[in-house]
C-alpha cells in the first residue's frame, strides 16, 4: 500500500508521475462510526482532513452547514418578490439555462410552485437561434402572449443588462439567481443574487446554479412562514429537492468542498431513495443500476440531459426532472436517449476533425480550432476530449452563416478559462461570454478570429510560463497490488467520497503487471486483461485506440497502470476493474520463465 516510487517516471502521455507526499503526519484518526483500514487513513493524511474534523468530514450535518441564505446581496429582495407574486397570484416564468445546472434549477422552482398549487412557466433558449442566456425577443414574448409579471433567470443573467433593461422597461420584474462571474455593470433587475457578483462578499462562491436556488428557496420558506402561508397547504419539503442540487453540483463540475461536499453526499441519498421519476427513467433508459454515485450523475445522466439543450429542446430535460409520473418520464428518457446518440456521433465527428490536424510534436500553449461544419451544441464536449488528450487548453468554435462563431472553452490544471473570456471582451475581441477558471464560452465574429488566436495564445503563454512548475507534473496518491483490485479496496477509499473537483478520486498506481490481451471496443476503448500476484483483472481505458496506447498494452508487456477503481454491478453481482488514466511503459517479457500465461492466449482482438 506504501507509494513506492520517489522520482517521477514518464507515461505514454508524456506526464511525469509523482507519488503524493502527506500533507499532515497524523494516524491516529478514530471515529465511532466507521473503522478506518491503513488506506483510509494514509489518503486522509494526504487531503490535510484534521483529526478534529475526522466526524464531520464523514457525516456532514446539512443543519449546520447551510448558511442563512440571507446573507447574499439582494437575497431578502428577491425572496420578497417572489413571496408577493405567489400571494397576489401573479404569473410567474422560469427562464434557463439549456445545461444541466440551469435544467436542475428551474425544474426545482416549478416543482416548489406545483406544490403549492401555482403553475409556472418555463423557458429555456434554443442553443442555435437564440443562444446562451435572456434576449429580449423572449420577454416580449413571455410579458406580451403569456402576461408574465415575473421572471427568474436561473444559472444566467448576470451579464444580460441589456436584455433585463428591456423587460423592466415593459413592465416585467426581473430576479436573477446565478452563479457566473459579471461584470462590474451589473443588470438593473429587481434583484441580483449571484454569490460570484463583484461586489458580493459570499464565501461559498463555488456553489452551482441550484445550489444558489436552493437557498433561495429556504429564503422564501422562511417568509411564507411568517406569513403563515403553510396554514392549511402543504409545505414542500426542501431536503427532497436535494437530488438535483447534488445533480447539477456534480455535472457542472464546481468544487465538491465545504457545503458543496454536504449537498451532493445528502443529494445522493435523496437521489437513492428513487423518489424522482425522471431520474430513474433516465437510469433505465441508459442502462445504470442503483445505487447512483457522483460518477453515475457526471458520466451518464449528466450528458444525457446535456443533449436536450445540445442537439434537441432544452425544456425536454426540465420536463423530465418534474415529471410526477414513471410511464411520463419513461417515453421523454427514450426521447432523450435517442439525441444523447445523436449527440455522441456529432461530438465523435469535431473530434476527429481536429485531432486529425494536430501535430503532438508541434503543441504550443493553447489549441484554437473553427470550422463551419461543426455543430455548436458539442463542441464543449469536443475540446473537453482534446484538452484530456493533449494536455493543452482547448478553444473549439462553430461558424453559423453569418460568420458568427460560438466557442467553447476547456482549461488545463493553472488555466484561468473565465479570465481570458472577460479580458478578450473588454478588449472588444469577442461579442460575449464567461464562465469559470476550468471552462468557458463566447461568441465572436470570425473577422476577429486572427486577434483572438494571438490574444489567447499571449495570454496562456503567460500563464503557461507562471505555471512551468506544474505542466505535464502529476501525482498518484496511492500504490496498491493487482491483489488489492477487489471491493474490499474500492470500499474503503469509497469513503472518502464523493470526488470531484476539489475533492479528487484518488489516483492509483499498480506496478509491474503484465499484459495478457487487449480487446478494441466500439474501435474506441480498450479492455485490457492484465497479470499480476498471481491473479488476472481487468483494466479499462476509455477513447484511447491511438498508437501510443496500443504499443504500450501490446501482449506480454510489463507496465505501471494509473488510475480509479470502478464498481461493475450487473445481475445483483458487483466487481471491481480498474479505469486506466494513463500507462507508464516498463519492459517487455521475453521468455515463458518469466511469464506463467499460457502464449496462446496472447493477442489483440477488435469488437
């Protein structure tokens, strides 16, 4: 179980891996609940968890985590508008985000109203004629043909000034519950709660979109309260909203620390409970088993909710999570599944694309790529699979007919996505945009392609040189046998979770296995069957059929494998394979004294 390896060693990545150093020495943790192995606590030396913190790290109280949601800029003036529209019965919209986060969010706001017996509308923008965030054409919409006397924008709007001006200006209020980071012009709306706002003092600045609605929500119990509104009505319950706050902090990949951490481990349970229709029509439809876990929500629901927004109707995802019948959120998670395949080839097509024309030898700091064939509901899942490959901050943008291209933005470990975003824009580079350190969009007309290909490629150039000391350098925390791939293992660093950003899954390094075969899946992955301790396992590395994998997990080659251990459960039976992350190369078996397996056996198959 003890790291071995004190220098790095270079993958087939070109990483250089390092074992991870504890930050504190302590080991004597103890706590009443749980018995910790030697692998629970040597990882709980390394993410610094005190010894005094070792209970509430482990069971998290939400009674005591969350905040008085008051404390936000505009909080009290946004709950009390919202406490007067249900009171007086005005008619109220949602307008969304087409992502998971601004899906997670209104849904959670139509399902509050729905309880009390008030129906809302909900909005969200066709990804391609009207693009990301408020536009004007939809309030006049909404305040004209629907009689909205209240709108909510959820996970945008902090930068919508001129669209929120309109809506005031004919008569339509305007909150905006996001989480993104403005300007210092902030829109004038009734109210503007965004814990990421300039002049905001919040510290929980990493909450999600729902996260930010959930608050809002526990503001406006609190008023309806006082007003004894729940007299003779049922009062929702908030802690069964949990599910999709957990959902969106997860998918939208914010930091899983500090309260973000309490919610997706008690949004877990909430989402186990199988109480959400569309959440469990969805994890039939695609083929996952309960119990669901942060990698059940970021790898499978996540995406498939993306691909309303993506390539089809953003308000289908929306109709699915407040969907109150099975057999209703059956047939839309079919819908969903039929774009979700849709989604995969077109993203599969822009991958291909690029990756056709890069040069590994010739990367420089940041890869800029546009064409007009590209669909621009996949391009951030496009640069997303570039960025992992190549290591490299990625830009991929999609060019309408009008010259107009629509970026997506994935940053490597130091970038500063958001950054660059807001700096290009007040340079007038790009039309508009935002997002955070680790992703981004914006607009921008292509006659300015050449000015944004040298800005970002100075900017990260910068940031590259402010960063040598962490590019291409990575750590694995644990060491562990072929014997130790089991459950046993998996359930003890399971505890730690759940992982994400800010609380990463710990990396894993087995030494010395030996290659027995290699199957190529959907000409994509490759299930590898590996030897070691005198035991067979298998290990998987998905989107990795490229050369440089394939020599390195050619049969009866020794190597270090990196990566997660992976729960499999199918028929009521679980096991354990190991997800590869990447391979670090060793030798070459040569002689049968060596190797036990019999040579037949060794060999690559295609599926």
């Amino acid at each position: 179980m003890e790291n071995k390896l004190k220098q790095g060693l270079c993958s087939v990545k070109n990483n250089i891996w390092f074992a991870q150093t504890a930050i504190n020495n302590n080991t004597n943790y103890s706590t009443s609940n749980v018995q910790l192995s030697k692998i629970t606590i040597h990882l709980l030396t390394i993410k610094d968890i005190q010894i005094e913190s070792i209970d509430n790290f482990f069971f998290p109280k939400l009674k005591t985590s969350i905040p008085n949601p008051m404390h936000l800029l505009d909080m009290e003036k946004a709950a009390n508008r919202f406490v007067d529209a249900i009171l007086n019965m005005e008619k109220i919209a949602v307008f969304a985000d087409y992502d998971v986060d601004g899906s997670t969010s209104a849904a959670m706001i139509k399902n509050y109203l729905d309880i009390i017996g008030i129906n809302a509308i909900v909005y969200v923008p066709n990804r391609l004629t009207e693009g990301y965030g408020p536009n004007s054409n939809a309030f006049k919409m909404l305040q004209k043909k629907m009689g909205i006397n209240l709108c909510i924008t959820v996970d945008c709007g902090i930068v919508a000034n001129d669209p929120i001006k309109y809506a005031m200006q004919i008569g339509m209020d305007i909150i905006v519950l996001d989480h993104h980071i403005g300007d210092s012009d902030m829109p004038l709306a009734i109210a503007v709660v965004d814990p990421n706002r300039q002049d905001e003092n919040c510290p929980h600045t990493n909450l999600s979109a729902a996260g930010v609605v959930f608050l809002f929500l526990i503001a406006v119990r609190s008023i309806l309260r006082q007003k004894q509104f729940f007299t003779n009505r049922v009062e929702p319950d908030l802690m069964s909203f949990l599910d999709l706050v957990a959902l969106s902090t997860v998918c939208d990949v914010v930091p899983l620390t500090g309260l973000n951490r309490v919610l997706v481990k008690k949004g877990l349970k909430v989402i186990n409970e199988q109480k959400n229709p569309g959440l469990s029509a969805m994890a039939t439809t695609s083929n996952i088993s309960f119990p669901l876990t942060e990698q059940s929500l970021a790898f499978s629901i996540g995406p498939r909710i993306n691909a309303c927004g993506r390539v089809g109707n953003g308000l289908l995802a929306v109709d699915l999570l407040t969907s109150k019948h099975y057999n209703d959120a059956y047939n839309i998670a079919l819908e969903i599944e039929q774009l979700n395949n849709i989604r995969r080839s077109l993203d599969t097509k822009v991958y291909n694309d690029i990756v056709q024309h890069i040069n590994p030898n010739e990367l420089g700091h940041i890869i800029i790529q546009a064409s007009r064939d590209w669909h621009p509901g996949v391009i951030g899942i496009a640069a997303g699979r570039i960025k992992e490959q190549f290591n490299i901050t990625t830009i991929v943008v999609a060019v309408d007919e009008k010259n107009i291209g629509k970026a997506s933005m994935r940053g490597v470990n130091g970038a500063n996505c958001g950054a660059s975003v807001l700096a290009a824009k007040q340079k007038n580079i790009i039309l508009n945009g935002g997002g955070h350190s680790a992703a981004a969009g914006f607009s921008i007309n292509m006659e300015n392609f050449p000015k944004l290909q040298e800005f970002m490629y100075e900017f990260f150039k910068i940031q590259a040189l402010s960063n040598e000391h962490i590019k291409n350098k990575k750590y694995f925390d644990l060491t562990i046998s072929a014997a130790e791939v089991n459950i046993k293992t998996f359930n003890e660093i399971a505890l730690l979770a759940p992982f994400g950003i800010g609380n990463p899954e710990p990396i894993i390094l087995i030494e010395n296995v030996t290659v027995e075969n290699v199957t190529i899946l959907k000409n994509e992955h490759l299930l590898i069957k590996v030897y070691g301790d005198n035991i067979f396992f298998k290990a998987i590395a998905f989107r990795a059929n490229n050369q440089l994998m394939i020599n390195a997990v050619q049969p009866n080659n020794i190597v270090h494998l990196i990566g997660t251990l992976s729960l499999n459960q199918w028929n009521n039976t679980a096991s354990v394979n190991f997800i590869i992350q990447d391979i670090i190369a060793v030798d070459k078996l040569l002689t049968k004294k060596q190797h036990s397996i019999g040579q037949s056996n060794l060999a690559i198959h295609t599926t």
